[in-house]
C-alpha cells in the first residue's frame, strides 16, 4: 500500500536511516504513552491530565538534539522531553499516581518534578519562573567554561507572565547559552492569541532583547530537530541566548477537564491534518526507512513496555504519612559545623555594616562557587557600600550587577543550586522583595521537599524604619516568610552575631533570608573576631539578665529593650531570638518559666507578626508558669508614614515603655 502524501515537507538533510528511526521511536512513544492515560484518567486512576497531543515533535525534537548531560526545564505538555531521557516508565507512572516510588514521594503530580539524574527541572504551576531558573544553571556552565546549553519552555499563554521578560532580558545581558523555546499553540487555555499579545510572531521578540529568534514548524520533528541541533552546537563554543519559536497546535483542552469547545472546527481540522506522528510516520514509509512490519514492531514493543511500567506502579501502595519525615524533608538535611569564634578578648570593635561585609568576604574566600548577585552591587559596592572593592578582590563574574528583576534573579541562584553552587541575592531595600516573592515561597521553599533538589541561596534583606523613607524603603515584612516552610530566616542584633549568622547562612545548603537592619549599620559598633567564625542558626541568646520580667525580641527590638529597661530601672531577661524561621522554642520556656511575666518586641506590625505565633505557644505551653498575661508590643497596624512625628508614632518604643512599667506593676 502506497501512503498518502503528508501535509508536511520533511528535510532529512545529512540525517542517517538510524537517527530518523531513531526520531520516529522518540516520538511515538509520548503518544502511545498518552493514549493509555487518556484511557486511566476515565477509569479514575489518574487524578488529572495535561494533554501533549500534537506536540510531541517539539519536545522530541529539541529532547533529542541535546546532549544527555544538559538540561531541559520541561512544561505540562512536554512528555517527550522525559521518555527522551529515558525515565523509567514504571517510576514515571507512579508519580502521576502520586505513588512514593515517584519522583516527588506523592508529594506533588503530573510533571512537577525534577531528575538530577536525567538532567531535568521540573515546572512549578506559575508557569514563569522555570525560564529564569535555566538562566541561572547556565550561568554555573559559563563560569565553570562548560560548554553546555540549558533549554527551557514557555508556552504563549505563559510568556505574557513578567518572568518571561525577566529571565530573557537577564540571559542577553549576561549572554547565558539558554535555548527558549516558545510553543505557540494559539491559545493560552481558552484565551487567543489576539486576547494574549498585539504582536505578529514571537520572534519580532528576539531583536528587542538584543537575541537571536528563530521560528520553525513545531509539527515537523526533523525541522525542530536539526535547528535546535544546529543553534546548540553554536551556542556551546559562543555563549548566547536564542529564542525559538515553535509553531503547533494543542488537539485536546488545556487538561482533559477543559474540553476544545471554544476551538473552530475548522482550526481543529487544519491542524488534525499536521498531525506530527502520523506526517511523519507516513513519510518514512514513502521514502522506505519505515515498513509495515517494523512500524508494527515498534509499535507493539513500546506498548509492552508500558503495560509493564503501569503493573509496576500498580503494584506500589499509596503513600503512608510519615509526619516526621514530611517535616524532616521541607529542608536538606544539614548537621552545621560549628566554628567558634575566638575567645579573645581583644577583639576588635566593628561597626554593623563592617561586620557584614567582612563576613560576606570571608564566605567569598571560603567558597569559590558562592556568586554574589545584585543591584549595582559590583564597581558602586552597593547603595550602603557593603561589597565596596569586592570587583577588585573577587572579579566581575562573581559579583554581578543585575537588572531590576528580582525575581529572575532569585531564580538564577536556584538554577546555580543546581550545578552545585552557591548564591547571594540581595534587595536593595527588603521592601522590594515583593517582586521575587513567588520565586522565594515557591520555587525556593518547595524545592527540596518536591524532589530533593535544595536551593543554596542567601537573600539579604536591608529592612527597618527609622530614616523617614516613608512606605516603600522602610517596612519590617519578615513575617511574610516565616509563615513559610523550607526557608530560614535570619535577623542579628549585633555585629557579633552580624558576621557570625551570615557566615553561618552560607554554609547552609537551604535557602535563608537574612535581615539586616539599616539603622543599624553604622550606629552601632561591637567587638567582632577577625578569624572566621558562625553564629549557630536557630539558638537564641540572653542579651540581657534579670528577674522581674522577660522581653523576648530581635533586631532594633533587643536595642529598645536594652535602652528601656536601662532607661527604667528594670531587671529583665532580654531574649535575642537571632533566628526567627526556625526560633528557639526552648529558649523561650526557660526564659517564660524563670520570671513568668513575659513581653514580645518587635518593629513588624502587630497583627500578623511573629509575636502573635510566639504568644500563642507560651500559652498553650507555659502557662502554668505565667503570673501575667503575654503582651505584644509592635509597630501600628498602618503602613509606615513618611514624616518623622508620624514614623515615631508608628513605630512601638513609647508604647514599650507603658507596657513594661504595666507589667512590672501587674
């Protein structure tokens, strides 16, 4: 039988017999595989599904032309991407099932994970921030001379998202080899194109972000083969981005839920005529590459191996709860060495911001992987000067000024966790931080629970009131992350404890966000080791000892209790948490069953702040060592003023001196 004429043009160019079988196999595979899921998602035993029917041929391709040691950041409808690096299919189904043998324990579905194994990123739902995450392992390989290049996708829908823009606009700036392949489908969900963007094609993107763009027919997997081929051997001997944009056509509905309703028929027709298996199915058995009987043949083995996959992952019982260990697991183990600091009473007398910096060039010293990131944080040294001369000591490639994209950059130091490298970001004021939030409460804190992999980065946050910035350079918002489970967070009061948490965050494989307090910088001075030193993250320490009454703070807070309680009089336990994310639990019961009467102090507003979280526990932990009621003390429950008579009112050291004199007097 002759086979009917294809309604795409295929060019096998200089491509063997062996590597368009080779092709062929790839690509049937995902749809076969998909066909058997469309089957289970109606018997219910798969819980949802992200159709990739009439894809295939882009993750195939671009899977394909890679080489097997670099990495691919995958979206919902690439399937070909992982049967491309050969997953195994019984632990790949058993993570649609939310099985343990899966990738992520049963701890998250579909292709929401990632395989170090097989050089794969999984995507999180918000469907951006993977594009900048790519970034960041590709600047690993261009620091490391690795000649090697990431791709990453984004369909139509999800390059109107800001990470889009971000992670592009980073990877031209900084020349990162990272392919970004664009599969336009026409439709984000139900929405079209014409209701997404006013621009005729993605590639009129590429010239605007200073890249090479490129569009192929997302259908024809020789096409997308042999161009991401071609663009990735250029690309690891000339370090550059390129955007591709890879034309196709989505069969089925955003998942099976949605439906295609909203789709013509006639769109639905043209498309089904491009199908990208059976064109090309069809044209290797015209040009006599493929016969009837090995089409058979391949078609019967790659069902076997299914069958088997799913009676493998059938065969495993549902997870069972291991609180401990889903406790255990929000964090990459880490036994913290700890490095005294020298007990020598010589120690010289350093200002806060000293402090820091010193740290932060110890660390930098200690670990040539670490890469500091920020805004003009390289040759200006930052607007409060702390990596002042780090150009000269440690060079330009690991002190990176950045654009003002925080997210993308919080997503580059995840990407460098990934090759096995450290990274500091830091916010020129914590207030921005806003604008990396999904990164860092997403993609940052959820990493290593959803698939092992940990996020090696340190965000430090210049934060606090008292300058009259006014609401946008001067809000306390370290309350926002320690609701978070995954992240650390750190917040010193001193210069000892300065150097010594952030020498300590860097060592730790997990992400930590580090506090600074701005008013502190240069105001206050304390003795401060030379030698390298940590400060053990998650120990509270006494500021302060005395018996009438116990505050318990941190920050500018344990300052105004100092200064209150000299101002007074008053004999009290002060408390310097140090570490809020996770605080000293046992700190807290000694202190509350010493003195029994008990304070919380902080600069964050008081509704929603971690005073409330701490209260709570004395109570329902301590109260039968209580001789009065907790009381909180913080900041008004306003947006904090500009003019300094409102910022003083706003802020809480008049109204912690009325409540320590209530206390002492209850």
């Amino acid at each position: 039988m002759t086979p009917t004429a294809t309604a795409l043009t295929f060019d096998r160019q200089a491509l063997t017999n062996e590597t368009l079988l080779h092709l062929y196999q790839h690509l049937l595979r995902p749809r076969l595989i998909e066909e058997k899921m469309l089957i289970l998602l109606r018997q219910g035993k798969v819980s949802k599904w992200f159709s990739g029917i009439g894809q295939e041929a882009i993750s195939v391709g671009s899977t394909l032309a890679l080489e097997a040691d670099e990495y691919i950041l995958p979206l919902h409808r690439n399937l070909g991407v992982f049967t491309g690096r050969e997953v195994p299919l019984g632990r790949l189904f058993a993570q649609w099932q939310g099985k343990r043998t899966g990738y992520t324990k049963g701890r998250d579905r579909s292709f929401h994970f990632g395989t170090n194994e097989h050089h794969i990123v999984g995507m999180i739902s918000h469907l951006g921030p993977q594009l900048a995450v790519a970034g960041g392992i590709a600047l690993a390989d261009v620091l490391d001379k690795n000649p090697k290049v990431t791709v990453t996708y984004s369909g139509d829908g999800g390059a109107s998202e800001g990470d889009f823009h971000e992670a592009l606009n980073v990877a031209a700036v900084w020349q990162l080899p990272v392919i970004f392949i664009i599969e336009n489908n026409g439709y984000g969900l139900s929405t079209p194109s014409n209701e997404q963007f006013r621009f005729k094609s993605f590639v009129d993107k590429g010239p605007a972000y200073g890249m090479e763009a490129v569009q192929v027919d997302g259908n024809n997997v020789l096409e997308v083969y042999t161009t991401i081929k071609r663009l990735a051997e250029d690309m690891r001997q000339n370090p550059h981005p390129v955007l591709v944009e890879a034309l196709t056509f989505r069969m089925r509905g955003h998942e099976e839920a949605s439906g295609t309703k909203y789709v013509p028929q006639s769109l639905m027709e043209e498309w089904a005529a491009k199908d990208p298996v059976e064109n090309y199915e069809k044209w290797l058995m015209a040009e006599g590459i493929l016969t009837e009987t090995a089409k058979h043949g391949i078609r019967e083995k790659i069902k076997a191996a299914i069958e088997a996959g799913l009676q493998e992952a059938d065969a495993e019982p549902m997870p069972t709860a291991d609180i401990q260990e889903e406790i255990a697991d929000m964090y990459q183990p880490f036994d913290a060495p700890v490095t005294d600091a020298p007990k020598d009473a010589a120690a010289p007398e350093k200002r806060f911001i000293d402090a820091i910096q010193e740290g932060m060039k110890q660390s930098m010293e200690r670990y040539p992987e670490l890469v500091l990131m920020g805004q003009d944080i390289a040759d200006y040294g930052g607007v409060f000067k702390i990596t002042e001369g780090f150009v000269a000591e440690f060079g330009k490639a690991r002190v990176r000024n950045t654009p003002l994209c925080e997210s993308a950059i919080v997503g580059i130091g995840l990407g460098l966790s990934i090759k096995r490298k450290k990274a500091m970001v830091e916010m020129q004021f914590a207030d921005f931080v806003t604008c990396g939030f999904n990164q860092i409460v997403n993609n940052l804190a959820k990493s290593h629970y959803r698939w092992g992999q940990n996020a090696d980065v340190v965000v430090r946050m210049p934060t606090g009131a008292g300058s009259a910035a006014g609401p946008f350079h001067s809000q306390s918002n370290e309350a926002w992350f320690t609701h978070v489970p995954g992240l650390k967070v750190v917040y010193p009061s001193n210069p000892h404890d300065a150097k010594g948490l952030l020498c300590a965050a860097f060592e730790d494989p997990n992400p930590v966000l580090y506090f600074e307090h701005k008013m502190l910088y240069r105001s206050l001075t304390g003795p401060v080791p030379e030698a390298y030193y940590t400060t053990p993250i998650g120990q509270a320490a006494l500021a302060a000892e005395g018996d009438e009454m116990s505050i318990i703070t941190y920050g500018m807070g344990v300052r105004w209790a100092l200064q209150t309680c000299q101002d007074l009089g008053v004999s009290a336990d002060i408390l310097d948490l140090r570490t809020l994310l996770p605080w000293d639990q046992e700190a807290v019961r000694r202190t509350v069953e010493k003195n029994g009467r008990v304070i919380i102090l902080h600069e964050d507003t008081m509704t929603g702040g971690i005073g409330g979280e701490i209260a709570a526990w004395i109570g329902e932990n301590c109260f039968e060592h209580l001789d009065a009621p907790v009381r909180r003390v913080a900041s008004l429950d306003t947006a904090i003023p500009f003019a300094p008579p409102l910022e003083a009112a706003f802020l809480p050291q008049q109204r912690l001196r009325e409540q320590v004199q209530a206390l002492r007097s209850y």
